[in-house]
C-alpha cells in the first residue's frame, strides 16, 4: 500500500495563522508556513473544514460543502496552496462532513420549505406524544438528539448539535450527493479524505437507549455501513489509486475496524479509533476525571496494534487532534520534562505500525491552554457541559477543573510560532485566547535548539520514509506486564528495531535481551544499553539489531 511510508500533519486553520489581521487564520497563513512543514518533513495536510459554516461547531456544521468561508479565503488562494504544497511534496486532505449539515444548509431550508426531495434527506420521526421526542437519545453536545419542528409536528435527529441535522444515508440521493462532492474536492487537487464520524450514517433503529445513555448501540457501525463505504469509494475514486482516505471512528469495534481499513481498500485505507484515549475516563465519562490507568493504554495499544495487523489492515496513529486534550499535558509532564515526555510519546507513537498524525504545535509540545474561567471557552461542548455538571451540583470550580483537563478547546488554542503577542498568530485578538505557555514554548525557540522535540519528530519521520521495518515490520508487544514501560519490536526478515519507553516521571528497571542491539535514537544524552538497565524519568529508547 502507498501509504505506508507516510505522515499526516493536521492544521486546523482557524488557529494556524491568520495573514490578514482578524484573528482568525486563514489559507495565505498556511501557504506562509509551508517551508516549516517542509523541514518537517511531512506528506500530507489534513485540513479541519474551512467550508461555508456558522461555526457553531468550528465547521462541523456545513453550509455549503464547495465553496470556502471567506474568513479562510479564496478558490485562487486554495488553488495557490495545492500548488506551493506540491513543490515541497505535499498534499492536500479534507474533512467530508458527512453524517450530518447544517442546519443554515440549502437542503436542510428547503426541507423546513416543505419540499419533499429534501426533506428526505434528514431524518423526521414523530414524537412520543405531545413534547416528547421519538426516543431517549442524547446529543453527543448534551441534551435530546431530537428537535421538535412545529410546522411538521415532527422531530429531526442531530447526534451532535441542534444545528447539525442528521442526513439519512438510506436515501440514495444523500449518498449521491456525498460522492459528488468527494470528486468536486478531488478536481480541485485534493487527494486526501478524512471522513468525520463516519460510522455513525447507518441507524440501525429508533428505539430507546435501555440503559438511558445517548444510544449509540443503535447507530454506531450500523448494519449498512459496510456497504454505504465501498459504494462511496467507488464512485469517489473508481479505479483512481492516487488517493488516501480515513475514517473517523466513534466507539467502534476491531471487527469493523479490520474490515473499514482492510488490505483490499474497498472501504478507507485507515482509520482512527478512540479507545486508547478514553483511558482518564472514569468509567467510560468523559466528563468524569481519573489518572491514565497505563495498563488498559498499553493494552489497547497493543491489542490494536496486533488484530489490525493479523487482518492486514492499516490504522491511523494518533494522540492529538482538535478534539483532544494535549498528550504532553494528559499522558507526559509538561513541567519538569516537557521535552522528555514530549518526545517520548513521538517515539512511543511513531515506531508502530501505521500511519502517524501529527497535531499542529505537537511537535514542539504545546500543551493545554489553561483557561480559567469559562468566558475564555469558544467550544460548543465545553460551554454547554459547563452548564450541564453545573446544574448537577459541581462546584463551578470543579467544573473549571474538569474543563482544563477534557475541553477540546485545549487542542485549538492559536498556534505558538514566537514570543510576540499571541504567539505569533496574529497581531490582532484571535477568535479563542493564546495559552500562556507561548512565551517559552514556540517554533522559533524549538527550531533554534537542535534538541528540541522539532528535531526529534523530524528524526522519526525520516526514520519511516527510510526504513522499510518501521513501514512494514510486524508489531510484536514486549514487557506486557511492565507496569510502567510501554515497549515493542517491529521485525522485517532478519531486521529488528525495538522502542521502549517509560511513560513516568520515576526511573524503572527493566530486563530485555539487548546485547546485540544499538540506539539509534533516544531522549537522553548518554544512553546505554544492557539487559538489566535503569530507564530514566520518560526515557525513550530506539534500537536496531546489530547487522553482522
Ligand atoms: O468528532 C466526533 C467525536 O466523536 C468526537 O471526538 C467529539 O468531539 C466527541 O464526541 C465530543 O465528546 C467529530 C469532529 O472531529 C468534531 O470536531 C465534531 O464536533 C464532530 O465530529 C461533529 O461533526
């Protein structure tokens, strides 16, 4: 497969760079930034959506899926950005906003018109009785997945926001539509397809959530998804190899997963699951906080790692996105080891089989943004979750706690470039609040360090466009009951590379056969090998069997 050499970099634009002085980032600010990208060493952007949008959910919520929101720019900006990306060898991905549209969409108005064709797109059900909606389902934003529409004495189903109208993939026409917009992208240059919340489409029925929770037995991996992907990838890309897709998988299994991302392609060459970031959830809540239980990560790690590979199927390798809190603040320590632990959950990341996916500012470690007080928050979830555990009785201090540690706004604080004001990002107030951290934390000082987590990241990405056994190796989990080192093997007929890596702030000991390995890379400056060795605080070690 053409992917497996690849890296994946996520901008999301809104908080790249702003070029033209409104806080806001914008297409010219990436084009001004390429030559940063470059030296990285990446191959592909994936852009979070800078389409039409109310931005009610950053555009999640899509009103017009050819045309971009002017705040972002231009088709001719665009069409200048896929062509400065080519000269430094990258290409272009896109979020296809599929499950659902806005609310502000032509289709979705002429729906609430009354025209039938549209109204068919969305999903309509009758309500219980009067003021109550079809089912117990609960927006994944908080509150009913159901909104009643007067006009119609019917509800419309949202999953996510109330402006966010689910679409109803059982509709051919919806199905066609998807299609066509993947090709009107790929005519614009784009190669590049990451599906949001793609598993979510099929709805399986309507019925109540038994156990009272926002029902996602009934639509997660619904009994048509198989099908509803290969007939997308088919008349997106037909016999077209020049592409590259992913799914965004919401509480998924390995079992669909191993078919999503098979070694036939017929669906997504990769996908993204979640499980191994839901390890600080307290009994499976996101809103509810606990420390990282290590050994269930290292396990999901692992177990993903293992069944995708004995399907031959691909997975997409991650511990950021714009959704997520900083993996530095969450699983490192973002004080007294900022560089280590950053650079320790690179290498814990990269050596794995898959694709990586680097989170803009991730590579030189940005960290949380530590708001508090909730007038900072921009998010849609944060501020209604705020309300929500307010009115369960959390002290607003509590609920400020639990915002600095899950908020998705943690990820979208404006991009740290220098130490001027607003890190560089624009010279005027940006949409969401800088985070501190910029002053010290920033490209300049991390480009002018050659032992900052940039170079180390450009290490390991070089390592995978070079070395076929970071590519191709097979995964074999080391140390399982380890309680604190997180390590493995990656074999290649008779090459053997082996990472390890302590995910604490205590050294550790461990026992590995490793006379006839060498480090080629590691976070420490002297660093040796034996098979009884100590690991220091969030050390990483990467090492190849000697070549006789
Ligand atoms: O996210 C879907 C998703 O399941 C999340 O990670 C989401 O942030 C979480 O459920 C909230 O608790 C995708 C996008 O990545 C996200 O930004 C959008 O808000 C969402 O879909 C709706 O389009």
């Amino acid at each position: 497969m053409a992917v497996k050499d690849k890296i994946v970099y996520q901008i999301y634009p809104k908080s790249f760079q702003d070029s033209n002085h409104d806080g806001w980032g914008d297409i010219r600010g990436v084009i001004s930034r390429l030559d940063y990208l470059q030296e990285l060493g990446i191959n592909y952007i994936w852009f979070n959506p800078m389409v039409v949008s109310p931005q009610r959910d950053n555009g999640y919520d899509v009103a017009d899926y050819r045309s971009f929101d002017p705040r972002y720019g231009t088709m001719e900006d665009f069409e200048e950005l896929v062509s400065e990306a080519k000269k430094r060898g990258i290409d272009i991905m896109f979020d296809m906003v599929f499950n659902h549209t806005s609310t502000e969409h032509e289709w979705f108005k002429r729906a609430l018109a009354g025209e039938e064709k549209y109204k068919n797109y969305y999903i309509w059900k009758k309500g219980k009785g009067p003021g109550v909606p079809p089912n117990n389902w609960q927006s994944k934003f908080a509150g009913s997945a159901w909104e009643y529409v007067e006009k119609f004495d019917e509800w419309y189903l949202h999953l996510f926001d109330v402006t966010q109208a689910d679409l109803d993939w059982t509709n051919p026409e919806v199905r066609k539509e998807c299609a066509d917009i993947v090709n009107y992208w790929r005519s614009k240059g784009v190669h590049g397809f990451r599906f949001d919340v793609i598993n979510l489409i099929s709805k399986r029925s309507y019925e109540d959530d038994p156990n009272n929770y926002d029902g996602r037995q009934f639509y997660t991996d619904g009994p048509k998804e198989h099908e509803y992907l290969k007939e997308l990838n088919l008349n997106s890309f037909g016999q077209d190899e020049e592409h590259l897709t992913v799914g965004e998988m919401s509480s998924t299994t390995i079992e669909n997963c191993v078919q999503y991302a098979g070694k036939d392609c017929s669906e997504l060459d990769m996908v993204f699951s979640f499980h191994h970031l839901k390890v600080d959830y307290k009994n499976q809540m996101k809103w509810e906080l606990q420390p990282m239980d290590f050994m269930a990560l290292k396990r999901l790690l692992s177990t993903w790692q293992v069944k995708m590979q004995e399907a031959d199927a691909w997975n997409a390798l991650f511990w950021n996105c714009h959704d997520q809190p900083r993996s530095i603040s969450r699983f490192g320590n973002d004080k007294e080891y900022h560089k280590e632990s950053g650079k320790m959950l690179a290498a814990a990341l990269h050596m794995m089989r898959g694709t990586p996916y680097v989170y803009q500012g991730e590579e030189f470690g940005m960290t949380n943004a530590c708001f508090t007080d909730i007038s900072q928050y921009v998010d849609v979830e944060s501020t209604n979750i705020y309300d929500v555990l307010l009115k369960q009785g959390k002290t607003k201090e509590e609920v400020l706690h639990i915002l600095q540690e899950r908020s998705r706004d943690n990820a979208r604080t404006p991009m740290q470039w220098d130490d001027s004001e607003n890190g560089g990002f624009s010279d005027v107030k940006p949409w969401l609040q800088s985070a501190d951290s910029y002053k010290k934390i920033n490209v300049a000082n991390a480009l002018k360090d050659p032992d900052s987590i940039f170079y180390f990241y450009q290490k390991l990405i070089k390592m995978r466009k070079e070395m076929p056994v970071v590519q191709e190796g097979l995964f074999i989990p080391l140390l399982e009951d380890h309680e604190k080192v997180f390590a493995y093997e990656r074999k290649l007929n008779d090459e053997s590379l082996i990472c390890i890596n302590n995910f604490f702030s205590e050294e550790t000991e461990i026992s590995l056969p490793l006379q006839d390995y060498e480090i080629i890379l590691s976070n420490y400056q002297e660093s040796a090998l034996s098979d009884n060795m100590k690991l220091r605080p969030y050390e990483t070690i990467i090492a190849c069997r000697k070549q006789n």
